[in-house]
C-alpha cells in the first residue's frame, strides 16, 4: 500500500450486536478469513465499534481509513476518509438477501 502495512480492524459479533441490534449474518472468524485472503491486507485485529487513538496506538495504526460516515474518536490528522459509494450498504445488502429468498 502506499501508506505501509495494511491492519485491519474488524468489529467483534458483540459490539455489532450492540451498536447494530442485530447479530451478523457471518460470525467473527469467518468475516476474518475473507478479510485476511485479500492480498494487500497484512493483519486482523479484532476491535470494538468505534477507535480511539488508543486502539489506533496499541496496533501501531498511523491512519485510519474510513468512510464519510466515520464516527470514530481518532484525531483528525489520523484519518483518511473517503467517500461513500451511493447504494451500497450492509443494510442494502441484508433487505436484497431477504427479498430474494422470501
């Protein structure tokens, strides 16, 4: 990558269930495994639903990459943000699985 190692921090099934209300579809390890086969990602470290510059300090993270929905309390010199991508959601994703199978 062009700002170094890739660290991934993937949300834990019990802090999606508490901020999210709802438990994911695929469990922690399995999210991590498709995660981990992408080839520019280095690392999986587990984590809760919003970073503080702590978290970001204990995995030596230098940015957080986050899109304009960010939420996180990580200082602003530490976040890359990107732009969301219109109609694209897990939310989205979730309603279209539903449909099809109902």
């Amino acid at each position: 990558s062009k700002y170094g190692k890739v660290i991934v921090a993937l949300i834990t099934d019990k802090e999606i269930k508490k901020f999210k209300g709802y438990q994911p579809e695929m469990s922690y390890s399995q999210r991590k495994e498709v995660v981990q086969s992408i080839c520019y990602v280095n690392k999986v470290v587990p984590s809760k639903f919003i970073l503080t510059d702590k978290f970001l300090n204990r995995y030596k993270i230098d940015f957080l990459v986050h899109g304009d929905d960010n939420i996180n309390r990580v200082d602003k010199k530490r976040l890359l943000i990107f732009r969301r991508t219109k109609n694209i959601s897990s939310y989205l994703l979730r309603k279209r699985v539903i449909k099809y199978l109902s």
